[in-house]
C-alpha cells in the first residue's frame, strides 16, 4: 500500500493545480471587457471633409469591436475642443483620440493623464507636453516629396518656371513635415534658378494659418494678381488646391498644383485637368489601425499592426512635442493623380454615387 502513496498524491496536486490553474486564466479572460471601455474621439473640425470622414471611420472600427464610443466634434476653436474634451473626461473615458487645433490643448492633455487615461494624437502631434506617450500619422515628410516630386516631373526645368509655394497651419506640426519634404525636392532646382518662388520660399513666409485660405489671402493676391506667369503651385492640401484655381485661375490657365486628402471635388478637379494631383492618405485604414493600436494598449499588449511602422531614426522627429518624443506609428500615403484616378475609385473612399459620378 506504501507505494499508492505518492502516486494518489501526486494526482491530487495536478487536479489542484488544474483548477487553480482554470480559475486564474477564467479571471483573465472576463478581466478586459470591451464593452464596459469607454473610449472618446475629438476631431478639430467639419469645415475639412476629412476630419468628418476620419470621426466616423473611428467611431465605427472601435463599435466593431464591442468598445463604447463617443464622438465630439469643435469648431475649429481650441477653447471649444477643450470643454468637449473635459466632458469625455467626466463620462469617464478610458482612452481618448485626439487631433488639436493648437497646443492650448495641453491643460486637458494634462487632466486626462492625471486621471490615468491613455491619450493618442491622431495625425497632429500635440507639442508642448510630455502628458501622453503615442502618435499614429502618416509619413509626412514623404507627403511633401510627393507633392515636389510631381511639380519637378510636370515641369521641363531646363529653362526658368515661376512657382508659387503655401504652407499650411504654424500651429500644425505636419504642416513644417510636408513643406520641408516638398522642399527636399525642390530646392536644387531653387538654387540652380530654374525655379524661381515668388513672394517668399521659406516655411513661415509661405503659411496659411489655420488652414483656411478664405481669411488670410492677401499674399495670394499678391502672387496671382500681380504675375503674369505662374507655372506651378505646391498647395499643402486639396481644399486650399480648389481656393485658389476657382479665385485666381477660372479664366487663365491653371498651372500644375499639387493637393493632399483626396477629397471628392479635388477627385474630379483631377478627372477634368484643372487639379493636377492629390495625396491620397487611405484614413479609413488609418482609422481602423488607430482603433486597433487603442484596443492593443487597452488589453496591455505589445503593439503589432500590418501596415504600420514604428518610427526610427530620423523619423522619430515627427514625434517630437518639444519636451519629449512619443511612440510615432506610420503608415505610407500615395499619390493620386489623372493616370491612377480608378485606383482611388475602387477603394471604399466614396460613396457609390460619388464613385458614379467619376466613372
């Protein structure tokens, strides 16, 4: 009987340690519940088509995934934005998205973090602040060479061509991102003098604050009115793209200018000739991989997502908020131009009656 002895004893410690083992693993499991996470999303604006596109598209990936979502919308106003934030924070979210207008965003940047909620920039890097850890964005940088990529490509640069050139927002960091890589491109060609920019080259000569054209056009006056030959123009995205060929170019000929956010109207500005090119940023992915980078943080995982890079090297500059640099996470943008429309047709970018409309 001695020799039963520690075999029964053993068989009592591996069922021990089996139900042990199911109870702890059931405690892990039911421990991250979706649905019991609220999750807040404030976008800047609804002047911009993309912003409301880009809402929506998070909104929806994060219900998708059993999250409890509310979205908040401002009026360009960062006092505005700041209140609907406060609110979010009040309701009790776990987790907020946010694009800024400018860094008067940082008190509540700051509230969130004292209250222990994780905070994402999403395609604006909040500067000024150390209070949050992760940006998702596009290469911007490769944005802006796209853009003087097509301007040089479009051009026979073996004699001098006038260019126009515009920034967006200074309180928008991509804006410095996408006007430094254009430059990339296009300055050899400045210096050799076969571009010659007019009324200003440099980033803080060339901005349009808030990116809105509509109050801050008097430089473009200035430059439209006054040349009697502009051969090209890097606008920074499609609505400033449209301003300016439906202000300054309905009765002359419209130079090659470049747009970004392949908005619908750019899309068929592009189709008729009048807008030679767009960035084409696919934001519903974007917005899919925010969600899924959100949900990777909020189960405590490492972050793994197809199709989205960590910045390194001399990337990690676009996360830089001045006080410290954040967690950047990448996606790659493509150029969208009369030869590859279809290509963007036959994304789900528009609605069927739009993609009609193209066809």
């Amino acid at each position: 009987m001695k020799k039963l002895v520690f075999p029964i004893i053993q068989i009592y410690l591996l069922v021990f340690s089996l139900v042990f083992t199911s109870c702890d693993n059931g405690e892990d499991s039911t421990s991250f519940n979706r649905s019991e996470i609220l999750i807040g999303i404030a976008m800047p604006d609804t002047s911009a088509e993309r912003w409301t596109k880009d809402g929506n598209a998070l909104k929806n990936a994060a219900l998708e995934l059993g999250y409890k979502v509310e979205l908040v919308f401002a009026d360009g106003n960062q006092s505005d934005q700041n209140t609907k934030i406060q609110a979010l924070i009040t309701q009790g979210v776990k987790l907020l998205i946010l694009t800024n207008i400018d860094t008067g965003i940082t008190p509540v940047v700051t509230e969130a973090k004292n209250k222990g909620i994780t905070i994402i920039a999403y395609d604006r890097l909040i500067l000024d602040t150390g209070d949050y850890d992760y940006y998702i964005t596009f290469n911007n940088d490769k944005v802006g060479q796209m853009q003087g990529q097509v301007i040089v490509d479009a051009l026979d640069l073996t004699t001098p061509k006038n260019i126009a050139l515009f920034a967006g927002a200074p309180s928008d960091n991509n804006a410095k991102f996408f006007f430094n890589g254009a430059m990339k491109i296009l300055e050899p060609y400045i210096e050799s003098n076969m571009l010659v920019p007019i009324e200003g080259s440099n980033f803080l000569d060339t901005v349009i604050e808030f990116w809105w054209p509509d109050g801050d056009h008097d430089r473009m006056d200035t430059i439209f009115n006054g040349s009697s030959s502009i051969d090209a123009v890097l606008a920074p995205n499609d609505y400033i793209a449209r301003y300016i060929i439906n202000n300054y170019f309905s009765s002359k000929t419209i130079p090659v200018i470049t747009g970004q956010d392949a908005e619908f109207e750019s899309a068929k500005y592009i189709k008729s000739g009048k807008q030679t090119m767009t960035v084409f940023k696919d934001t519903i992915s974007f917005a899919k991989n925010a969600i899924s980078i959100a949900d990777q943080i909020l189960e405590g995982k490492a972050i793994n997502i197809s199709g989205i890079i960590l910045a390194t090297g001399a990337l990690e500059e676009m996360g830089d908020t001045g006080v410290k640099t954040v967690k950047t996470y990448l996606m790659d943008p493509k150029v969208i131009n009369q030869n590859n429309l279809q290509d963007l047709i036959d994304t789900d970018w528009f609605t069927p009656e739009q993609k009609e409309e193209l066809e």
